[in-house]
C-alpha cells in the first residue's frame, strides 16, 4: 500500500484537524496517507464534543422538568436512570462515527493506515516499522488532558474528559479540580443528573477567561443547580484510593469526594513523534511552533489544531486542518483568521467572539448591553438570565461581542461573520431579524446604539432642521 511511494500529503492524527486535512488535500488531487494511533474521530467525537453535549442534554432534560412549574406545569417524581443516560450519550457517538471512519475516509480518496508515526528525517517517517516518504506533511495529533503534580492525585484514579465516559453509576459525591469551560460544563451537568458536584478552582471567579457578567452569570446557575463553588482554593494534596477520598485546600478545606474529575487544561501530544529528527520546533509547552500560514520551522511539514497551542476549538481545528492543507499541497501562504468564536455550553450559555466588554471599554470603544429582561422570548420563556453585548469603535464597525442565554452560541454566528468583515452596527441593526428569538438581544442592542447616536446633540439638531425644512416644503406644495 505504502511501500516505494512518496506521498504528496502525510496526515499525523485523525482527530478533526486531520480529517479536513486529509479530506481537503485529496479534493484537490493530493495522494494523502492520513496516519491515526487508535481509531478517527479524535477527541470531538470519542470524548470531548459529541459525548458531552449528549450529557448535557440529558441534565438539561432533568432540570427543564424540575423547573417546569414555573410555566404552570408540575412535573412530579423526576428520576435519572443514569445508565440509560449512558447509553444515550454512547448512541450519539455511535450515529455520528461513520462519518470519521476509514471507510469514509478511503470513500474520498484517502489512505488510511493505523499505527503510531514517527519523523525520521525532514521528508520521511516510519508507521509501526514501515518507512514514509512524503513531499509535505501536516501534524494534527492533538492535546490530552493534564493533571497537575498534586501529592496524591494519581492514587485516587482520577477522571478526566477522557475517561469520565467509563462511568456506569452517577457518583454521589463528585470533585471538580477546574473552574473553566470543561469543569463549569460536566460540573452542571451531574448535578443536574444528582451528584453532590463540588468545582473547586484556583481563580478568583468561574470561567475567568469570560467577562464578569458571564461568570457571575453560570455561577449563580452553578449554585441553583446545588454545585458548592470554591473559587480562589488551591488544591495541595489528595488522600484516599480509587474508590473515594478527599481533596485538601490551601485554606484549610476540604473536599470529600467518591470520584474526582480534574479538568485543568491540556497539553499538545507530541511527545514520541520525533520532532527533533524532523527539524521542527517546539515551544516549551510541547505544542508546535507555527508562522501564521500554520508553517513549522521545517517548510514541508505544517500543523493544526489543538497541537500548535492555538484555541483548542473543534471548529478552529477543522478550518486550519483545511488551511494547512491546502497551504501544503498547493504552495499557498494563506493565513490563520484572527477572528475564532467560541462557546462555553452551560445553561445560561456563553458566546463571545473578538474583544470582551473589559476590553472595548480599556480601549475607549464603545460597549452597548442590552438585558434578557428586556427579549420578549426570553420573558416568555421566563428565562431572562442573560444579555448581549456588542463593542463596536468610533466608526461603528463590530470588534467583539459576547451573548449569555439559551442558545447563545446559535446568535454568535452573524456577530462573528460581522466583526469578521468589519460589518457596522447600522448594518446589523438594518438587517430584518425574526421576532421573537433569543437572537433579539443582539439586533436590539444595535438598534440601541443607533437610536443613542441619534440623540446626539448636533445630529439631533440636523435632523430637526431636515424635518422642519421638510415640513415648509410640504406647506409650499400644498398651495
């Protein structure tokens, strides 16, 4: 199969970033050989984004019917037979893995081999023995998860977003080491499934990386939801054994727990791969080093998603697999966009793209706010926790925006292809939106802004000048 042939693209890794890749080079015409250590997919469908959002939509169900009496409707003796939960979140996996799988992939033109690869020169690797010639080649191998060098940690088994999908019983107590997307997201969720869920984070507040309305936001939810937030707690040890233990803070605290999910960042998996032997960098972190045209420091070899370090997205690694690929086969110097969405999926959900509301508002742009209190649907809905808020500058062009609600991640799409194309707000307020929708808050906000620039004191003045020049003109003609 492979044996005397140079490849026009090698793929390292079929997680997201290597699908497209691969995919993409072989639309062009490419001879792609995509390389893959255990099964395609990657981390979106096995352990990350398709499994996840399975979970989530069972907690949500549970905590949509606890909640139902606030729109009239008692729902009593709400239960959560959490292995049929399971099973739920394994059938999604299940519907949507054909679409990864070899087969698929051979379908569109790409060979497929399963092994671990290795660089052993700038233009060549080995799969499990078998030498690889290749004229470019892209790394998408990925990150995993990291656990800090906590005393004690790795007695205690500990889950992580990888293998938290082994669990076959709810934890009744359940300890969250991380305070971000990951932790917020699977720490609501099984507590919205029953567990005594405990997120436990080092920073001052949740989701630090989000404005401090979000995280004051998915906080309060957290707490609602019964989740014991302990925010500015430094975990210094762990005791206990696989079947339970207990967390110690800095402060003095402690956590019991029956399992304990650490959910603290991760970290570019290439370690074995043989960089060094093909000539590329990396950073101190592991990750590799890219130019912005996703190019490694040997010029055949480029690199996408999660392992360059970048935002650890499933849609960034998707766009600049295709990005480096083409690159590749092509000899194009196309380069990364700037401009990355991103959305934390806890219920209120977090949306944001470009520059947050602190930032806007550092750098003297203007940031326009308007509540959920203010949406109709979200007053019909009685679900009123949340806002949009847009930063535009002094020409009224979109630099960021941020969305916190139902869906929120579903309204952040016009908003990015907006900051993305330097859009005004004129343009998103002049723009018919469907009534009522969640994506009101956006299209209000902007209607706010122009409304506010209105009132402005000379553009006030001119317009009442136009009117009354308007209303002569009016009086002459009648005549």
């Amino acid at each position: 199969m492979t044996r005397g042939r140079t490849w026009d693209l090698l793929v390292i890794g079929g997680g997201t970033a290597g699908i497209v890749a691969a995919t993409t080079a072989a639309a062009l015409g490419a001879r792609v050989l995509l390389t893959e250590r255990e099964r395609t997919g990657g981390d979106c469908l096995w352990t990350g984004c398709v499994p996840s959002k399975a979970l989530l939509a069972s907690a949500t169900a549970a905590a949509d019917a606890r909640s139902a009496a606030r729109l009239g409707v008692d729902v009593s003796g709400v239960e959560v037979d959490f292995a049929r939960v399971m099973i739920h979140v394994k059938q999604a996996i299940a519907t949507i893995e054909p679409v990864d799988s070899p087969e698929t992939l051979r379908s569109k033109g790409v060979t497929v081999l399963t092994g671990d690869a290795v660089f052993t020169g700038p233009d060549r690797a080995t799969v499990d023995g078998r030498e690889i010639r290749f004229r470019a080649a892209v790394i998408a191998t990925g990150s995993g998860p990291v656990l800090p060098p906590v005393p004690g940690l790795a007695g205690v088994d500990p889950l992580t977003n990888e293998t938290v999908w082994d669990l076959t019983t709810l934890p009744t107590r359940l300890a969250v080491l991380g305070g971000g997307p990951i932790g917020c997201e699977l720490g609501q969720a099984f507590a919205r499934l029953g567990a005594q869920v405990t997120v436990v984070d080092s920073a001052d507040r949740m989701l630090a990386v989000e404005s401090e309305e979000a995280s004051e936001l998915v906080t309060a939810a957290l707490v609602r939801d019964g989740v014991d937030v302990r925010n500015g707690a430094r975990a210094i040890g762990v005791t206990g054994d696989r079947d339970g233990g207990e967390l110690r803070l800095a402060d003095g605290g402690t956590v019991p727990f029956d399992r304990l999910l650490v959910a603290v960042g991760r970290r570019a998996r290439t370690e074995g791969l043989g960089c060094a032997a093909a000539g590329v960098e990396l950073a101190e972190d592991g990750s590799v080093v890219v130019d912005d045209a996703l190019r490694t420091s040997n010029r055949r070899i480029w690199a996408a998603g999660d392992v360059t370090g970048g935002p650890r997205f499933t849609h960034v690694a998707g766009v600049r697999g295709s990005l480096a690929a083409s690159n590749a086969v092509l000899g194009l110097r196309r380069r990364v966009d700037p401009v990355v969405p991103r959305v934390t999926y806890t219920s209120p959900e977090v949306a944001s793209v470009g520059m947050s509301p602190a930032e806007g508002a550092a750098a003297g742009l203007t940031v326009r706010r308007l509540p959920h209190t203010e949406i109709d649907r979200a007053i019909a809905e009685d679900l009123t926790a949340g806002s949009a808020t847009l930063v535009h500058d002094r020409r009224g062009r979109l630099r960021g925006a941020t969305v916190i609600g139902p869906r929120a991640g579903e309204s952040l799409g016009e908003l990015t292809l907006a900051v993305r194309q330097g859009l005004r707000v004129q343009d998103v307020a002049g723009t018919t939106h469907p009534y009522p929708t969640y994506n009101d808050a956006a299209w209000n906000a902007a209607l706010a802004d122009v409304r506010a620039r209105l009132r402005a004191p000379a553009v006030r003045l001119a317009l009442r000048g136009l009117v009354r020049l308007r209303a002569g003109m009016d009086q002459r003609s009648a005549r």
